[in-house]
C-alpha cells in the first residue's frame, strides 16, 4: 500500500514538473513577443506600409473611418510583426519543453529544429505574401467589376491580410511536426500513408477554415500546397521511422 502511494505520489510530481515547464516555456514565449511587438509599434508605419503595399500595388485606396481604427490597427500590426519576430524564440521554448521525452543523443537536433522551423515559417509567411495574396485580391478586384467603387476600410483589409498569411506560415511547419512526432514514436509512416484519404479531407476543411475569403482560389492556393507538404511530411516520417529503429535500445 505504501508502494503503491508512493508511486502514486511519483507520477503527481511528475505531471506537475511537467506544468511548470510548460508554464515556464508559455511565458518565455508570451514575453517574446510583447517585446517584439512593442519595439514594431515604433515601426508601425512602416510595416503598415507593407502590409497595404499589395492593395495599393492594384491601385486601389484603404480609408480610415474610425477614430481609433488607426491606432488599433497599427497595434495589430505590431502584434503580428512581434510574433513573426519572436518565432525563433517561440520554437526554442517549444523544444526546451519537449527535449527531456528525447534521449540524450537527440537532443543534438535543436541545431536543426529551431533553425528548419523558423525558415519554414517564414517561406510559408513570403509565399502567402508573394505569391498568393496577389491572386487573391486580383480575384476579388476582378469580381467587384467597374460598375462599383471600392473603397476597402483599413482595420477590414489588414484584419484579412494577417488572417491569410499567419496560416500559412503554421501550416508549412507541417515537415517538422512530422519529423518530431516520428521521432516520439507517436506516429510513423504507415499511419500516415494508410490515411491519406483523410488527410486530403482534413486539408480541404482546413483550407475552407483558415482562409478568410471562403473563396475556391484561396482555397486551392493553400490546399495544393499544404498537400505538397503532406506528401513531404510522409518521406520526413519514413526516413525518420527507419532511423529511429536503428537507435532503439541505444543508451540515453
């Protein structure tokens, strides 16, 4: 009965160790970026210079109709500039958490880990910037015609541009989540080959949910993508599974 008690004792410690961690990793984070965040806001029109510069790059105006929709809107674009910013700190908390479930000889993949994340981050950031939302406001332009005059409020416009492009960036991390659920064990490649089907349908809800628009063009322009990733994720988790079993048994 002692025993049993003192096991049960052990694992509460255990659970609460792993608690503080993470609340430990969470401010580390949250910190982060509310500094990033509040050195941008001194930059703030700056960056709002180039979070408006694909709009007006199609001719077209942004107007303010609020008193303090300026303000906040420049906040807002602070944040997310603060949050792109403080990436590389986010991720190396995220592996201050998770690296003590790895053995000893893993944990030498933080060299590679912090640094594959952050730059999957920010291709999927400059892709999304780039490369889709020039289509995707051609496609809307388009669509509002001659006949109307479109006069797109500022708050409106950037709320949607950081809404479209922030997904994009998380979704491209999809190799990585991959590669590290491989190396817990958690998942391998046959689990994600056998259900591929139900990766595609998770993908085409994901891209109807995350886009803002709901339209097919943004849809398909993340979908395609995102499946390319998958795809790539499979291989990831392959290569990975098939290392994995050469170093079990191996000491931590």
């Amino acid at each position: 009965m002692a025993v049993e008690t003192a096991q049960e004792d052990e694992k509460l410690n255990s659970i609460l160790e792993h608690l503080e961690e993470l609340r430990k990793s969470m401010i580390i984070s949250v910190a982060a970026i509310l500094i990033a965040a509040v050195a941008c806001f001194w930059q703030s029109e700056s960056l709002l210079n180039i979070v408006t510069n694909p709009m007006t790059a199609q001719g077209k105006n942004l107007v303010v109709t609020g008193v303090t929709e300026a303000f906040f809107v420049k906040l807002k674009v602070s944040i997310f500039f603060g949050f792109v910013i403080a990436f590389p700190v986010i991720m190396w908390s995220l592996w201050r958490f998770i690296s003590p479930a790895l053995h000893s000889h893993e944990k030498k993949y933080i060299y590679y880990f912090v640094p594959v994340s952050v730059l999957l981050f920010t291709g999927g950031i400059l892709f999304s910037y780039f490369v889709v939302l020039k289509a995707v406001l051609a496609f809307f332009i388009y669509i509002a015609g001659d006949s109307l005059e479109t006069m797109f409020k500022v708050d409106q416009y950037a709320g949607f541009i950081l809404a479209f492009t922030l997904p994009f960036g998380l979704v491209f991390e999809l190799p990585v989540v991959s590669w590290l659920l491989s190396r817990l064990g958690i998942i391998n490649y046959q689990f994600l080959s056998s259900n591929r089907k139900y990766a595609i349908l998770t993908i085409a809800v994901l891209s109807s949910a995350l886009t803002p628009g709901g339209d097919p063009i943004s849809m398909a322009l993340m979908a395609i993508p995102v499946y390319i990733l998958f795809e790539i994720s499979v291989v990831v988790a392959r290569i990975t599974g098939s290392r994995r079993m050469e170093t079990v048994g191996s000491p931590a």
